[in-house]
C-alpha cells in the first residue's frame, strides 16, 4: 500500500481529531485544523496552477503555518522545498533555480530579502506571505503575494489529486562550506 505524509495526517486526523498535533508558543493546532488548514491551503494552490510535482519552496520560522503549507503540498504532490532563513541572497537565489522553484511561501519579515532577489526568480508564479507581525510592525509588501490566511480561508473546495508513495520531498542542507 503506498502513502505519503498526507495520507498519514488525515489517518490520525480521522482518528484522534481534537488531539493536540502541533504547539508554536502559545499556538495549537488540533489533528483536525491542521488537516483542514492544510486542505484548504492544498486547494489555494491547485487554483492558482500549483500542481503534482511542482516545487514550493517554504522561507520561514518553525510555525504551524509552516507545517501546514508543507502538508498542503504533500495533499496535492507537489514538493515542499524547506529554505533556510539565515541564507543570504545568493544562497536564496541559487536554491530557488536549482530547486526549479515554481511556488514561495514565506514569512513577511522575509519580504525585503524576496524583494531583492525577485528578478532573479523568473520560474516562481506564484508568492505566499505568512503575516504573523506584531501590531505596529511594517514590512514591505511582495508585489502579487497572498496572504496565508486569506488564501487557506477563501480557497473553494475541490477534489485533491491522487498522491502515490513516490511523492517527493526535497531536502536542502548546509551552505557552510559552500552553497546548500
């Protein structure tokens, strides 16, 4: 039998639903939200031609946002790219082309660097911000980015495509004794 993360996600979600799957903080996420948020995110991407084996990468802190928008690639078998936030711009710009990166979803204190490297990026269609800021905090819009939560609250549902055991998961590692 093959399955992916997803397949294991929605298992448990079945299951133990109102269980405590993620704590951020002072943040939680039941199985269930987390299932459903990702769902949610999983079709915020199939409708903007993020599909089955397109690379996303995700630029950001551990959050559960994080966590989810990784799930909702794997609902719909694209590849979640992880990307370190201590890169600097050419590591940046060289994971996003050799991970042939056609998605990003990042953390808005993250926006100056995308900013700055955007021109660099002609593959990605398709930009995601995660706007966790503080009340009075300021970053620079990403010119045609999403809103995490409004992209996972306004997404229509659809069918998900079908996943298989050979669902890939990208992993980039390094950049201390040269680029990751």
């Amino acid at each position: 039998m093959d399955f992916n993360f997803a397949d294991l996600l929605e298992r448990v979600a079945n299951n133990i639903p109102d269980r405590e799957a993620l704590v951020c903080g002072d943040r939680r996420a039941s199985y269930r939200q987390l299932d459903e948020d990702s769902s949610r995110f999983a079709a915020h991407l199939l409708s903007c031609g993020i599909s089955k084996g397109d690379h996303v990468g995700i630029y950001g802190y551990n959050s559960i946002e994080w966590v989810t928008a990784m799930l909702g690639c794997y609902k719909i078998g694209a590849a979640p790219i992880n990307i370190n936030f201590r890169y600097v711009d050419e590591e940046l710009i060289y994971i996003a082309r050799d991970a042939d990166l056609t998605a990003l979803v990042f953390d808005v204190e993250f926006s100056a660097n995308v900013n700055r490297i955007r021109q660099h990026l002609p593959l990605i269609t398709h930009f995601v911000s995660i706007d966790w800021a503080d009340e009075g905090e300021s970053f620079p819009e990403v010119e045609g980015s999403v809103c995490f939560y409004d992209a996972c609250r306004d997404a229509q549902d659809q069918p998900l495509p079908p996943r298989s055991g050979d669902d890939h998961y990208i992993l980039y590692t390094g950049g201390t004794t040269g680029m990751p």
